[in-house]
C-alpha cells in the first residue's frame, strides 16, 4: 500500500493536534492494520479565521503533491454545520473538514470531482477528535468516501474567499499577505499605507531585505500573486495586532 500524505490545518495547536493526528493513525490502523500514513507538521493558522484558514488550505495544495489530503479543522460559525470530505478534479487534492468556508479558495480554483457529508454521530465536544480524525484515518487506510459520508451537494459546500485590500495572513515576521488589485506601481514609488488605523510610509521594491532596516516596503509576495507589506529586520505588523481580515490601503504618496 502506497503511503497516503496527510496535513492538518487548524487553530487547535496545543495537545489538541496530538488527539487529532492519534485519531487518524487510530482509525487508519483499524480499517487496514497495513495502512500506510504519514501526516506532515501542523499547519497553524489565526484562531477562528475562516480567511487565513481557507489561506493555508490554498498554500498547502500550491506545494503540494497530487493526492495530498488536507485535513481543516477550525470553527467560528455558531451553529452545528455539515463536515465534509471530498476530492477536486485538479490534481485530486482531498479535503475534509467543517464546512465553513475555509475549503473555498482551493475549489474555487481546482474544481470539485466529488464531496460527501460525513455521517453525523450527533454532537461531540471535540469534532476534530471523535469525527474527522477517523474519517480521515478510514479514507487514508482504503476505505471509500461513499462509505464515509452521504452525497453533498458542491453548490453547499461554503467559499469564503479574499477580497482586494484584505489581509489574509501575517506571517511570524509580521509582513502581511494580501491582493493588491489592480493597482501598478514602479519600483521606488513612495508610498502610503493605512491599515489597523495605522499610517506608513513605504516603498515599493522588488527584494525588500537589501533597503535599510526599518524600511516599510510593499512588494510582490511568494504566494501565488498576492503582495505582502512588511518592515525590512523589523517586527513588522507584529506590535501592532493586526491580522488576517485587517483591511490595508495601498497608495501613492
């Protein structure tokens, strides 16, 4: 049996993601004694950001190889929702996980092949733990997602996708991840940049690390074509408390 790659996407990031990763090679071993797993570091994000959840959900398919299950596990929505797991038709990326909104970003651009309800067992305190561990472990040991869940409709299934000016993601540097839209600067343009009711100076560059320490810099970023805003050696956005969903104004000065 092929080894079956698996990485966990979540807020839960304490002794939480040893329940959870327990779980899967739990179940998997149960289903199929021979099952082969192997479930990556965490990949943590923002608690309770769909945003920066469906962010790194992205992330993690753009580095990924084909076949790679991701595995979301983070809630900001009041009410019980559906979990679901499924597969896209681009490069059959299987996801599971609440449905929520954090799996939008990535069939938004790799399509839907299939998707499921996992069967609901009723409420659990830890749905990470006692639902979608196993139904994890079970499909990465063989078992069918027909078997796992009932056919969900990919119309149902929630996108919470960013938009122009919205901070998806600040990194442990403090640099800020987010679209541009359609502005065009030029490298060496002055800047001004508002964000989290705080005022910039900037400028726009190409390789921000060869200006001078404590230079605000706006440049185009390693994820997809998103730009990033950050403080050349400094700590960035850091001091300030500003997160995914924080909407940033780029402009001239």
């Amino acid at each position: 049996m092929s080894v079956k790659r698996i990485v966990v996407v979540s807020d839960c990031t304490d002794v939480a993601f040893v329940e959870m990763r327990s779980s899967i090679f739990r179940a998997a071993e149960a289903y199929a004694p021979d099952a082969r797993v192997q479930i990556e570091p965490l990949v943590p994000v923002q608690p309770f950001s769909v945003l920066n959840a469906g962010f790194m959900v992205r992330l993690v398919a753009e580095i990924s190889t084909p076949d790679t299950m991701i595995m979301f596990i983070m809630n900001s929505i009041r009410e019980r929702t559906e979990r679901i797991i499924g597969r896209t038709e681009k490069h059959g990326f299987v996801f599971e996980g609440t449905n929520t909104g954090a799996v939008g970003w990535l069939i938004e651009e790799f399509g839907v092949a299939e998707c499921y309800e996992v069967h609901d067992p009723g409420f659990v305190p830890f749905g990470g733990k006692f639902v979608h561990g196993p139904a994890v472990g079970q499909f990465a040991a063989g078992r069918p997602m027909a078997e796992i869940g009932t056919p969900f409709p990919v119309e149902k299934i929630r996108r919470t996708l960013p938009d122009e000016g919205t901070i998806v993601h600040v990194d442990n540097f403090g640099n800020a991840k987010f679209p541009l839209g359609n502005q065009s600067f030029e490298y060496g343009d002055e800047l001004v940049v508002e964000v989290g009711g705080e005022v910039f100076e900037a400028v726009y560059w190409k390789r921000m690390m060869e200006l001078e320490d404590g230079t605000w810099v706006v440049y185009p970023g390693s994820s997809f074509d998103l730009h990033e805003f950050g403080e050349v050696r400094g700590k960035g956005l850091l001091p300030y408390g500003i997160g995914a969903g924080a909407q940033i104004s780029v402009k001239r000065a």
